[in-house]
C-alpha cells in the first residue's frame, strides 16, 4: 500500500519512515481541529446564533419590558421603575400536520419550487421571570398589588415575580 515506506536502507530510511509517519499524523490532526472550530465563534463553544430571529427576540423582550414598566408606573406610590423580563426559548412556528401511513408530515401547499408548509400560528416565548425595581417596592402592599396586577396581566404564577426597593 505505501510502498515508499518499504525503503530497506538502514537506519537512515527507517528514520526517514518515521518522520513521513509523523507528518502524516500531525496533518490528520490539524485538519480533525481545524474542522471542529468551523462554524464556531471566538471563545464559545455553540454556533453563532441566527441574528435576525435574536433582534426579534430583543427587541419582544424590550417591548414587555416598557409594557410592564407603564402598567407598574400608573399605580399609586410606585415610580422610578426599572423592569428585566426573562423569556424561556424563543419565538415558534407551529405549522399543520396530517397523519399518514408512514407518520405525521407537514401539510404542504402549492408546488414545486412554490411549496411550502401551512403556517398556523407564530407562538411567543413564555415569560419565566420578571424583576423589578422601584421607588416604593419596599412596601409590602405595594409590592402585593404589583405582584397581583401582574399575575392577572400576565397569567403568571406571584413565584415568577419579584419586587424591591430602588437603591439611593
């Protein structure tokens, strides 16, 4: 098979065998490492995610945000509100499905290079925490009436949000 390393001259060949031997070894596994870090950024260990569906999931987080900081702002007692809203995932597609023989596929519309899946509905990511921080959070009926207002405006369990005081 690799006839060149068949050389039958001393310890001169041998050594040269094993230098070929090295190289090749050594070029296997430059290209094992180089393949592995493709597609991957500088210091992280998962692929870069997709920026477009990433603003969008911003700026929905922003937009509760803002939301949630004008409901918290217009009750008595409470301003200077700074609000983080934690999302779970991201946003969903859900498209139609149909069972057959072979299992569930897509319902798919149109044909040819114009097919395409039946959109349902797009589903917004689940909101699993809110924080908030404001003048007045350090009284206890204010902090009740926050957490209610926003268990009814949410459908949110009162664990899943917590209020404090704003620091001086």
């Amino acid at each position: 098979m690799f006839s060149f390393l068949k050389k039958e001259a001393g310890e001169d060949g041998q050594r040269s065998r094993l230098w070929i031997i090295f190289g090749i070894a050594a070029i296997g596994i430059l290209l094992v490492l180089i393949g592995g870090s493709l597609g991957r950024t500088e210091g992280d260990d998962e692929p870069a995610a997709d920026p477009p569906a990433e603003e969008a999931l911003l700026s929905y987080q922003s937009y509760l945000e803002g939301r949630i900081r004008g409901l918290c702002e217009s009750v008595s007692g409470v301003s200077n509100v700074h609000v983080i809203v934690t999302l779970a995932g991201g946003f969903e597609s859900v498209y139609a499905t149909e069972w057959e023989e072979s299992g569930e596929k897509y319902v798919i519309l149109g044909s040819g290079s114009s097919a395409e899946a039946l959109l349902l509905s797009h589903a917004s990511p689940q909101i699993i925490g809110i924080g908030i921080v404001c003048t007045g959070g350090s009284n206890a009926s204010i902090r009740r009436e926050l957490t209610s207002l926003l268990c009814a405006a949410l459908d949110l369990s009162s664990t899943r949000i917590y209020v404090t005081e704003r620091g001086g």
